[in-house]
C-alpha cells in the first residue's frame, strides 16, 4: 500500500537531463539533484532507455552514490518492446540494478502499456513475475505507466487489481485530446482511487512557451509566474494526484519549478477560466503531439532528430514565422543528424512512439517544407 503522503508533488524526471558536448552533464545534474533534494522532495524516475540506457546510470552516481538509500525514492521501468522471451525480464532488470547500484527500486512499472504491447506483458508473465520481485524485496510498489485508451486502462485495472499506482499522460492539453483523452484517464484512476503519477504536465515543454499573446493572458492575471507554472499548477489542483513528473533539463528549471511547488497555490476559479481559454485558442492551431520523448531516435537508422524536426514544423505553425526554424533545422542537419527527406519509412520510430504519432507521413511532409522548400 502507497502512503501518498510521504510522496512529493513534484519528481525529477530523468529523461530529460542537462547534456555538454554529447554526454550527461554530471556537475550540474548532481546540483539539481542537491536542489530537489535540500527542498524536502526525493521521487527520481528513470527508465531502462532513457538517455539511450545512460539514464538509469547516472541515477547511481548522481543520487545512489551520494545520499543515503533510505532517503530517496528511485522509479524505473520494464520496456516491452526489448522483451522477447521470459528470460529478458529477469536480464534487463539485473542490468537495471547493476546500472544503478540501487540495491532495489521503490517504484518499478511497465513501461508505456497501450493496446500495441499489452499482449507482450500479458504472455510473458509481467505482471506476475513483479509480484515475485515484491516478495524478494527487489521491488517496493509496482505500477505501470500508461499510454492507450480508457478501454484499455479499466480492462487492466481490472484483470489485474495488483496494480497499486498508474502513471499517465496529463496536462491542460490533452485533457480533452481524441488520442491521449488524459480527462478520461484520470477519472478512471480517481474513481477507483488508485494513486496517479502525472507526465508530460508541460507536454514536453510545450506548454511552457506559448505565443506571445497567450502568455499575456496569464501575465495579466499573475505577472511574476512562469508560464510553466500554470500547467502544473492546472495537475496539481487535480484531487487524486499523487506526484507530478517534470524531465528538467537545466537548473533554472529546477528552481522555477521548486518555487512553484514549495509555495504551491492552487488554481483559482478565476485562473481556471484564462487556462481554458488559452487551451480553447490553441486547440485550433494545428499541432503535432510530440512530447520528445525520444524513443524514436535510438533506432533511426538514418540519425534523425525526429522530435527536433517536429518542434521545428511547430514552430513555424505556432509562431506563423520560418527564418529562426529553419535556421534551427540547418544547424541539426549540419550536426550530422539526418534530414526529415532521409527517412526510409521503415517504420521503427511508429512502433515505439507513445503518441501514435503517423511519423513516416509527418516526415514526408516536414520534408516537403524543409528540404524542398
């Protein structure tokens, strides 16, 4: 049984980390760290690919190594797509162990579970074999992070009432997303009052620049609050959550968010009303849902930088604007990283990508306004 309330409202995301000439910036992912920490909160949460398996690494050094285990709690997770035979559960997990010299995890889920991979846990027994790892101490709690549709997350709830905490996508966006339909989500969970672990709150980043007539209507209501600020604080106000997950990458977003949440204010009736018509403005902008989680890239056989090409068409999309994007593009390719006209449609990014995202069909298009414009 979770004990929400020894849980902090805002985790460290690990996916995201400050990078220095191509590698984890060590120096000052310990200084967060030591930030996050000396304001009373300790939830990290990593995964097995993260950082392309780095991830869960410098979890070890930055915070195993460096406070004592009891005074910190460490999140990871089992990929279903680097399954396939039972034998993997048991690898991938000690490797999990041996990068983070953890000793045991506090929280460990099944990564991303959608309608393309719950058969995979299904039939090799996931589920199961965590309770054994429960019962060998490995693990404290065991969950899943979630990325299908409501059908989906009642018929496993359900199916498996083991399940003490579920992480899914939320944020003012999404909430009334077709796709992501995180409002529908987060009803389910509370219902059933089972612990929820929130990510993307900013939708990866998104949410915490917006165009410059959208961020005066939250400027005009709180003149000294990030624009950041208002999405979290928008999850945080939600009954039932438990901890809100933000992948920071540099410690300037580190503070701005302990001084969101270390004077948390709750939303307003008045502040609701200006998110709602913020959210209404830009539902009609036409956007692609990337969250730059990155599992696209590992496998990419042509290098490229695939949320990077997204955020770029975005950008032009939000901003109406094309000289900065595209200067921003050149650099990437320039950098050796392949251009949206490249892609050889082998499908790999669409089968790991948690927003289902029609990637070969986007890259077609950013290529047409590129690379042939």
């Amino acid at each position: 049984m979770i004990d929400v309330n020894s849980m902090p409202k805002l985790g460290f995301g690990l996916m995201r980390l400050p990078e220095s000439e191509g590698k984890i910036a060590h120096e000052e992912v310990c200084r967060m760290v030591d930030a996050y920490m000396d304001a009373g909160m300790n939830y990290f949460d990593t995964a097995y690919v993260y950082h392309s398996g780095l991830s869960e690494v410098e979890a070890g050094k930055a915070i195993v190594e460096r406070y004592p285990r009891e005074s910190f709690m460490l999140a990871t997770k089992l990929p279903a797509w680097e399954l396939k035979t039972k034998d993997d559960r048991e690898r991938i997990f000690n490797e999990q162990l041996e990068r983070s010299g953890a000793g045991y995890f506090d929280y460990y889920l099944l990564h991303s579970v959608e309608e393309g991979n719950i058969n995979t846990y299904e039939s090799l027994d996931c589920f199961n074999w965590a309770i054994q790892k429960k019962e060998e101490g490995k693990i404290k709690h065991f969950g899943f992070s979630f990325h299908g549709s409501p059908e989906l997350l009642e018929e496993t709830l359900t199916k498996h009432p083991e399940t003490e905490f579920v992480q899914i996508q939320l944020n003012y966006l999404d909430w009334n997303n077709p796709v992501v339909r995180s409002g529908r989500l987060y009803e389910i969970l509370h219902e059933r009052n089972i612990p929820m672990i929130i990510m993307e709150p900013v939708k990866g980043g998104t949410l915490a620049s917006l165009k410059p007539e959208l961020e005066e209507k939250y400027k005009a209501v709180k003149p000294d609050a990030s624009i950041a600020s208002w999405a979290f604080r928008f999850v945080a106000s939600l009954p039932g959550v438990t901890t809100i997950l933000s992948g920071m990458s540099n410690e300037d977003q580190m503070q701005d968010n302990l001084n969101t949440f270390s004077n948390f204010e709750p939303l307003s009736d008045e502040e609701k009303s200006v998110v709602e018509e913020v959210t209404k403005i830009m539902m009609d902008i036409p956007q692609i849902g990337c969250t730059a989680c990155k599992y696209c890239c590992d496998g990419c056989p042509q290098n490229i930088s695939i949320p990077d090409v997204f955020r770029v068409i975005n950008t032009m999309n939000l901003y109406n604007e094309e000289f900065r994007p595209k200067q921003f593009y050149g650099g990437l390719v320039k950098s050796g990283h392949g251009r949206a006209a490249d892609c050889v449609a082998c499908g790999q990014c669409e089968s790991v990508c948690p927003q289902h995202l029609p990637i070969i069909s986007l890259m077609q298009e950013a290529a047409k306004k590129l690379d042939e414009g």
